[in-house]
C-alpha cells in the first residue's frame, strides 16, 4: 500500500514537472495595446486608410521620411521623362501580400485604378494614363505635377492584394504587404494585427497588436496608468500633471506640422467682411491659449505655416492681440453694443454657432476660452461640442458658422498639394477653408505645382503665406503637439509628425 502511494506521488509530480517543462518551452506571445482617438469604419482606404498605415497592414509606393525626404517602400526607383509627364516605377521584388500573392505591377495598377474611382488625394493628380508590364509601373500625366512622390506616399494609396477587392472593387478582405497583418476588425473602436512572417523589411519584435479608438483623452490616459494600454496617442495636456509622480509612464510631445485655427463660412453676413475676420483674431489672446490651455509656451500661431515649414513661414510676420484695433475695425463695419454690452447692427446681434469635437482632447476648452475672448468685444458665441464628422457635412450643407479645428498639413511632405486642393475652388475642402476665393493664390498655386519657375517658387510660397495671414479665409490659433503616454517597459519608440506610420516593427517590450 506504501509503495502504491509513493508511486502515485511520484507520478503527479511528473506530470506537474512536465506540465510546466511544457509550458515553458512554449514560444511566449508578445502583445501590446495603443489607444487612440480615432474610429474606423470599414476597409475602404480612402476613408479608412489611416489606421491600416499606422498599424503596418498597408504600404504604398513611396514613403515619408520623419525630416519629410521621400524615400522608397513598394517602389525601389523611379525615373520621369517627356518633361515631368512621364514617371516610371520599379516595383520592388520578392514582396507577397498577406495572402501570398506575390506584388507586381499589375497589382500596383488594380489597386491606384480603383484608388482614382474614390474621393482622395490621388484625385489631385493629373492623371492622363497608367500601364503596368512586369514589374515596372508607368504614370503618364496631363501636366507636370510636383508633389507627386509625396502624394503617393498617402495612406489611401496603399497596395493591397487583386485578391482583396470584389467585382465592384471593393475591398472585402484586406491583404496589405506590410509588417503586420489584419487579425480581427471590430469597427468602429478595436482592430487587432498580428506579425507577417513573410514580410519582406525588418520583422517586428511584437506578435500580436490591438489597436482601442476611444474618445476622451481622460480615458485613454487612465488606460495607460492602469496598464490596460501600452501607449495612448492624444492625450491631453493635464496628463502630464497625472503621470508626474508615476515611474510606469512617461509622457513624450511632440511637434506636428498640424495647426489649430477657426474654419470661418466666409459668405456669412457677419465674416464675409475681411475686417470682421482680422477682429476676431486681434482679440485673441494666443499666448494666454498656448501657456494656459495648452501647456506649450510658444506654439501660438499668427499664420497657418509654423517655422518647421520653412519655405511657407513668414519670418517678419508678428502680429500681437490688440483689442482697440478690433474694436475700431467693428465699429467701421457699423457693429454697435446694445445695452447688455453685446454688439448690434441693423438690430441683429453678432451672434455665432463655434463648432468643435472632443476627439483632439484640447480642441473643447479651448473654444470655451476664445467664446470668453470674443464675448470681451462683443460677439456672443455659442459653442456646440459634436462629433468630428459633423465638420464636413455642415460645410456642404453650408449650415456652419465657424469650427474650431485642427488641421495637419504635413500629411504629404509638402503643404502644397493640400493647399492646391483647397483653394482650387471657392466652396474649399471639408477640413479647410468655406466660400473664399483668390484669383492670385490660384494662379500661384498652379505655378508651384507645374514647376514652372524653380527659381521664383520660394518668393512664390512666402507671397502665398502672406496673403493667407492677412485675409484671413481660415483664423490660425496655434501650432498642435501630440502628447504620447508610454509604459515604461516599451522601448524603441520613434514619433512619425506625418502621422503615416507608427513604426511597430521598432518597438521592443522589456517584459
């Protein structure tokens, strides 16, 4: 009976012994969680494409390198011929989708084909004709076009997969070449990757990759202090105050070529008046909203270009808050204070709808704070705090009187095909300026782009910059930084201001 007992001891703590030598020699999982402010809505990468990119799912044809230098990604080379008109890719070898079809040109066609049958920025160029033999790419343009390299490194010109798109060119399931493949999408709030084995660049330490949208910073700041999140993009300033006293997290800025400004409708009665919009900015206190409300003494903004964006930034140009002046500007436009202190004219009060979103944490305080400035001349402001897509459709609908946004105009490298884009037309774009229009700027704009006079382009872009600054067709506020809260445990961290990529396949954990 001894012995059967002992027996039976000695096989449990084998099989404890070797449960665990099991366990142990098992491959461990390696996984992280970003937060992030922005929801996804399907796999169409026009509308989509940014989280794709960031997350190392797509890769398109160029990329941008963090000093805005064009590099190569899915095409290794390029030449251009016939004077600009014509451009000739080398499509990069040995590169499969997801799905084990191998790259080519041919896929490179499919995918920019459909691409051009969606809105986006592939609209802007001048597309004449696009051909695909082997493995090398041809674009034939109408005109010379001069950000183009910079414009295919967009997120919505990902390569994806023939295989990806149905017969109506929809993309059904989504095979990309990059780092990380598409594990499960949980849309709007949660998409999940996992490591390609098969890519063809440098593979990632990381296995497995969540990505969480969630709209208030608070909570993703609180996720990354709880360690239910790894890393939390857009997080705001009071985090820092937070986390000061945590040794698990740190908290990264970072400046962005993005600014916060007023979108203005300039065909409204009250701004359509350039006088009424120079009022409004000289009453703003920039330097009270970049110290207090943002915590970033120094990142106020009198133009849209910042001194990053060297060749569109006026050097000379310092304007400073001046009440008086903007009080004198309305009164020539016939504005009169009523009894309540509240400016009047033809028994109309100046009275304005300040749209905004929660989405960039800073954007709702801070139109509470210009609603108190504006409210110090007069003009009564009613701030309404939606969702970020109610910014386009109010435009179309002409129903928006002024939104507090903020805009990257960095995205492609260069500002100019962005700015071309915009002010081609006078309705604008859905995230620049409304019902404005300048005959000059047009015609400066297409001289940039065609690359028609090298020499002149610099006196070009600051004659641009200028006339911007002083119009006033969109009111700059100040320059944006993006605030990153990281566990300490993950190294290897690099910041894309161009908000392409977040380079997973650097990132290593200490765990």
């Amino acid at each position: 009976m001894k012995k059967l007992f002992f027996l039976a001891i000695v096989l449990v703590a084998g099989l404890i012994a070797f449960s665990l030598y099991q366990r142990d020699s098992e491959p461990q999982i390696s996984r992280i969680t970003i937060s992030g402010p922005f929801e996804f809505h399907g796999l169409d990468l026009s509308k989509n494409g940014f989280i794709f990119s960031r997350l190392g799912v797509t890769e398109s044809l160029t990329g941008i390198e963090t000093d805005g230098h064009v590099i190569p990604l899915l095409a290794t080379e390029w030449k251009q011929s016939d004077r600009g008109l014509t451009w000739q890719f080398k499509i990069r070898d040995n590169v499969k989708f997801h799905d084990g079809t191998p790259l080519d040109a041919k896929a490179v066609l499919k995918t920019l084909t459909f691409a051009r049958e969606k809105p986006g920025v592939i609209k802007q160029i001048p597309v004449k004709s696009m051909s695909a033999e082997g493995n090398t790419f041809t674009l034939h343009l109408s005109r010379p076009y001069v950000p183009l390299l910079s414009v295919l490194a967009h997120y919505s010109l990902g390569i994806v997969s023939p295989t990806a798109y149905d017969e109506n060119g929809q993309i059904t399931q989504l095979y990309g070449t990059g780092p990380y493949q598409v594990q499960k999408l949980t849309a709007p709030h949660k998409a999940d990757v996992r490591r390609f084995d098969g890519y063809w660049g440098t593979q990632g330490e990381i296995d497995e990759i969540s990505y969480l949208a969630g709209h208030r910073s608070e909570s993703r700041a609180l996720m990354v202090e709880s360690g239910q999140a790894d890393m939390a993009f857009s997080i705001d300033p009071n985090s820092r105050t937070m986390f000061a006293d945590n040794p698990d997290v740190s908290v990264q800025s970072y400046n962005l070529p993005r600014t916060i400004l007023l979108k203005v409708n300039n065909t409204h009665p009250f701004l359509s008046e350039k006088q009424a919009r120079q009022a409004i900015s000289l009453a703003l206190n920039r330097e009270a909203i970049a110290s207090s409300i943002l915590h970033a003494p120094g990142s106020q903004a009198y133009q849209l270009f910042s001194d990053a964006q060297a060749d569109w930034h006026l050097k000379d140009y310092q304007p400073k808050q001046n009440l008086d002046t903007a009080k004198a500007l309305l009164y020539h436009l016939g504005w009169r204070r009523n009894d309540k202190g509240w400016l009047e004219r033809d028994g109309q009060l100046f009275s304005l709808t300040l749209s905004t979103y929660a989405d960039r944490p800073e954007l709702p305080v801070l139109a509470t704070t210009i609603q108190d400035q504006l409210s110090r001349i007069g003009i009564m402001i009613n701030v309404n705090i939606d969702n970020s897509s109610v910014i386009p459709l109010k435009h179309h609908d002409n129903s928006l009187n002024m939104a507090l946004i903020a805009r990257n105009f960095g995205t492609l490298g260069s500002p100019l095909p962005i700015l071309f884009n915009d002010f081609s037309s006078p309705k604008g774009s859905d995230w620049g300026h409304m019902n404005w229009y300048s005959p000059r700027i047009h015609h400066l704009l297409s001289m940039l782009i065609s690359g028609k006079e090298p020499e002149q382009e610099a006196a070009m872009s600051q004659e641009v910059a200028r006339i911007l600054a002083e119009e006033l067709p969109v009111i700059p506020i100040a320059y944006s930084q993006q605030l990153v809260g990281l566990r300490k445990h993950i190294s290897g961290f690099r910041f894309d201001p161009y908000e392409i990529d977040y380079h997973l396949t650097e990132l290593t954990t200490d765990d």
